[in-house]
C-alpha cells in the first residue's frame, strides 16, 4: 500500500480547488436544464391538449391550430436542441473535473486536453443558449394578449 506523501496531498488539494470553478458551472447548467426540461413539458402538454381538443376546433379555427401546432414543433424542436447541447456541455465539464484529478494522481500534464473539453463546453453551452433563446423568442411571438382599453 503506497502512503500519500505531502506532494501529493498538495497535488490532490490543488486539483480539488481548480475543480470547484468547474463543479459551480456544472450546477449552473443543471439549473438550465431543469428551466428547458420543464418548458418542453409545457409545450408537449399543450400539443397534447391542441390534439385531444373534444368536437374539435370550429371550421374558422382550423388555419389557427394549425399554425399552433407548427409554432408548437418548432419550440419543441428548439428546446430539444437546447438540452442535447446543455447535456453535451455538462458532460464535458465533468471530463475537465476528472483531467484535472489524473493530471493531479498521474503527474501527467493535460493542459491541452483541459483547455480543449472546456473550450468544447462553452461552445456547446453557448448553443443551448442560443436555441433556448430562440424558443422564448418564438413563444412571445406566438402568445398574444388581448389588452382591453381604457375609456
């Protein structure tokens, strides 16, 4: 049995704090992928509403479902795009975390593997956020609110 030597007690405690900067970033893009894991809920809910729909919609309804139900897909397709690449972001994330705890057990050095999963994750996060943009974009253009007026 190999007894821990203070090196590498300083090696290990040096790869748990560069680790926690990741570590907050991996609960930041948990939290986003509850926020668009419960928005696409809503939008299958509604789809799933739109199509049970009793009796139907009136014949001078039918052009308005209609373009609902594409509305619909396109968000649902959006916010689909936005968790793939929220997934993929925080799957890289976690790969920093652990090339950071082999670099620190192994003493081998992986700044450039580092340097690339993390480059990777924000270009995957920054296309969650995009497609998460864009679904909220299409959503307020596709709710309309009566306001009455003031006499």
């Amino acid at each position: 049995m190999t007894l821990t030597t203070p090196d590498s007690f300083n090696d290990i405690a040096k790869a748990i704090q560069l680790s926690l900067a990741p570590v907050f970033l991996l609960t930041g893009i948990a939290g986003m992928l509850g926020v668009i894991a419960g928005r696409l809920a809503r939008i299958i809910d509604r789809g799933r509403a739109l199509t049970e729909q009793r009796g139907g919609p009136m014949p001078s309804e039918h052009g308005l479902v209609d373009l609902e139900h594409r509305n619909l897909e396109r968000r649902r397709y959006f916010a689909s795009v936005a968790i793939t690449a929220s997934t993929i972001a925080a799957l890289l994330v976690c790969m920093v975390i652990a090339a950071l705890f082999l670099e620190a057990m192994l003493g081998v050095r992986l700044n450039g593997l580092v340097g690339i999963l993390f480059t990777a994750a924000m270009l995957a996060l920054i296309v969650s956020l995009t497609y998460f943009l864009r679904e909220v974009r299409l959503a307020m253009r596709s709710v309309h609110i009566p306001v009455p007026e003031v006499k």
